[in-house]
C-alpha cells in the first residue's frame, strides 16, 4: 500500500537530514506532505504504478528555493525517493510509521 506516513532520512552533501514524508493517493492523482528541517512542502503529481508516483514541487529552505522533479516507490513498508534538483540530486529512504 502507498498511502502512509513514513519517516525519512534525506542524504545531501552536507550529511543525513531527518524528516517525514505523507503519502496519499487517490486513482491516478498522488501527493503529500514532505517536512524536512522544519519545513513543510506540499505536492501533488500523478500514480504511474499502484506503489510508484511522478511528482514536482518547490521547497524553500535556508540555502535558497529549490525546484524539484521527484519519483517515489514504495516497496514493502520502505519508501525510496530520487528527486532531481535545481540543487543536485537527492535521495529520500523512509520507513513506514506504525
């Protein structure tokens, strides 16, 4: 199931950040809430599988705005995020909340 909350860690250069990502989905429409550093960002996309969804958003944070196109699967209770950024790319790995 893709619907959930999860923890998750984000790996950037300048080492692990913790957060949480919200997922939801309704028929072919995804999105949810990332909260990373204190900061919430919403977004909306679309489900290209049951357990993988296509989003893109915009995140302002401390070192600027960054614009992101971002693929997320959940497998298993494990939620893996690759986003490509105006910032680089990042990876998100999340675990379900029980």
């Amino acid at each position: 199931m893709f619907n959930g909350e999860y923890n998750a860690a984000l790996n950037t250069p300048m080492g692990t950040i913790n957060g949480k990502i919200i997922l939801n989905s309704r028929g072919n429409l995804a999105e949810g809430i990332i909260e990373i550093m204190g900061m919430r960002n919403t977004f909306k996309g679309m489900m290209v599988k049951p357990n993988v969804a296509k989003f893109s958003g915009n995140f302002n944070t401390p070192i600027g705005n960054i614009e992101y196109n971002a693929m997320c699967t959940v497998m298993n209770d494990i939620l893996e995020l690759s986003a490509n950024t105006n910032k680089g790319n990042f990876k998100i790995h999340g675990k379900r909340k029980c």
